[in-house]
C-alpha cells in the first residue's frame, strides 16, 4: 500500500560540510608535519685541511687507528681490550716529554668511536693537546 502516492520523493543529497571539516584537519596535519620532517636530519659540511708540512718535534705522539680498530702508539702495536691499555700505552709513549702532543691518524673508514677512545685515553693520560693528521689534496 502507497499511502503517500502522488507525493514527490527527495532526492537524496550529500552534505559536502563535514567532508570539507575532514579535509582542513588532514590538510592542516599533513603542513605541521612535513615542516618538522626537515629538522629530522642534519647536515654537516665537514671541513677539509690544508696546511704547509710541519717541521718534525719531538713531543709527538703518533696514534694510528685502522679500519679494522687496531690501535699503534709511536709504531707500536697496542692489544685494546679496555680503555686502560690504550691509556697506559699512551703514558708510554710520553714519559720521557713535556707537554706531549697526541697527533691522530685514523683510517678514513675507522669507527668514530675508535677516535674516541683515542681521545679519551689522551684525557685520562693527562694529554691536553691533540691533533688530527690529513692527507693533502692532490695537485695542491
């Protein structure tokens, strides 16, 4: 039984207010957060060394690092099983100077924590003066 013949139906209709509600919030999330995303990484220019050669002194201490975090004090080699032994070589090798200046040469793939502890056991010796070593640029 129609009781309501004759009466046009309603179309129905979408209400386009919520639906545009919606799409401001996720708009406005997605500018917050792709204004933070930039912060997430740094960048960091490291520097590049150039200087004239040094004269040789002899209140050097060479300390090379490898890739594989093998330690030599003044060319010889240290066993590193704590930072103690790298610190008691280092003793080592400046008992006879004054003042000593710790120069480092780390292998380019070296672990920066190797160079670390390096500086660390510079620190626990009492060596206030440390140095990197560079290798100069080609056709400089």
């Amino acid at each position: 039984m129609d009781f309501q013949r004759g009466k046009r139906r309603e179309e129905p209709e979408i209400n386009l207010i919520p639906m545009i509600d919606v799409l401001l919030v996720i708009l406005i999330f997605l500018m917050t957060t792709t204004t933070f995303s930039k912060f997430r990484e740094l960048q960091i220019n490291l520097p590049q060394a150039q200087s004239k050669k040094q004269s040789e002194k002899n209140n050097i201490i060479d300390v090379t690092v490898d890739a594989q975090g093998h330690y030599r004090v003044n060319r010889t080699a240290v066993v590193y099983r704590r930072l103690a032994d790298l610190t008691r070589a280092l003793r080592k090798g400046g008992a006879q100077m004054t003042h000593p200046v710790v120069v480092i040469a780390a292998d380019a793939k070296a672990t920066h924590q190797s160079v670390i502890n390096i500086m660390e056991a510079a620190r626990q010796a009492g060596y206030v003066h440390i140095t990197f070593a560079v290798q100069e640029k080609q056709g400089s």
